[in-house]
C-alpha cells in the first residue's frame, strides 16, 4: 500500500509562480515539497486557532455567562476597533 498519493492540481499564475520562485532559489526541491510545507502552515495554523478557540474564547464567554455585568457592548467594541485602527495608522505615518 501507497502511503502517499498523487493529486491534480491548478493554481492561479501568480501562485504557480511563487512555487517556481522558491524551486528557482533552493529553498525547495520540487513543486511537492512547497505544497507539502503549504499544508504543512494551514495545519499548523488550524491547530493554533483552535487551541484560541478552546483556551480563551470559550474561557471568556464562560466567565462572561458567569458574570454578565464584565461584557462590554458591540458600540463599544467597535469603538476600541476604531481607535486600534486609527492608533496603527498613525504609527504607520512615521
């Protein structure tokens, strides 16, 4: 038994290109070991949002079940969005 398998693929240019680009400069090998590191980040990745998911989203909104006087409304949250915004691109002018 196989334990890899082979697959089809078609990709935008840009992103074909990104692909020959780092076969180009030795950073890789083969079009396979790109996509096998590609996959390789998403699951990684994946993982990290769901480890955020289970330890700190879910931990809030229990506390905030717990104790609904510690919630903050959607104007105020947008609110604090505007004002990150506004902060980083101010930092990004200088």
């Amino acid at each position: 038994m196989r334990s890899t398998q082979q697959f089809s693929i078609t990709l935008p240019r840009e992103m074909a290109e990104q692909i020959d680009r780092k076969i180009e400069s030795g950073t890789y090998a083969t079009v396979s070991e790109v996509v096998r590191d590609g996959i390789r980040a998403l699951l990684e990745r994946d993982a990290a949002v769901e480890k955020w998911l289970q330890q700190e989203v879910v931990r809030s909104v229990e506390e905030y079940r717990a104790d609904p006087s510690t919630g903050i409304s959607a104007d105020e949250v947008m609110q604090r969005v505007h004002e990150m915004a506004a902060g980083m691109a101010k930092a990004n002018r200088r």
